[in-house]
C-alpha cells in the first residue's frame, strides 16, 4: 500500500496504514495498547504488539514530515496530536 502526504508517495504496510488511520481518527485522544493488539491482530499476539508497531510507524513518519506527533502515554496507550 501507498500513502500520499503533501504530494508524497510512501509505501507502508497495511498494519501500519491502520494504525495511522485509527490514531487520526482518534487525534487527541488516548488509543489504549489492548485496542489497538485487538484492532491489528488476527489472533493471540504479544502484549507488546502495539510498542513495535508504533515504532515501526514513527520510524516512516520521521520520513513523512514533522506535522503530527505520537505521544506515548506511559502504560496506557498513544495520542497523536498536529503540531501547530
């Protein structure tokens, strides 16, 4: 899969397409890490599913641009948030 950003074309695996899409739908709010295991997975998965998943999407977002930031919320989950 490709996602296009400010006219970009960057290819992103599907799991990590989304999770994009489910922290821009919930931007500002806190996704809870069992969410998002639950959301991604296809049965049983490691409890630290979501970490690696999240890193794998700041390492492409570091290429996308410096528009939007993942919080990690110790313990809990992510939010992602625009910077101004």
């Amino acid at each position: 899969m490709k996602v296009v950003y400010k006219g970009i074309e960057f290819p992103m695996p599907a799991r990590e397409l989304e999770l994009l899409e489910l922290l821009l739908d919930n931007e500002g709010n806190t996704v809870f890490c069992q969410d998002i295991n639950y959301l991604l997975s296809n049965g049983p998965v490691n409890p630290r599913y979501a970490d690696t998943m999240i890193t794998k999407l700041r390492s492409r977002q570091a290429k996308l641009s410096g528009d939007f930031r993942i919080h990690s919320i110790r313990g809990i989950g992510y939010k992602l948030t625009w910077r101004n």
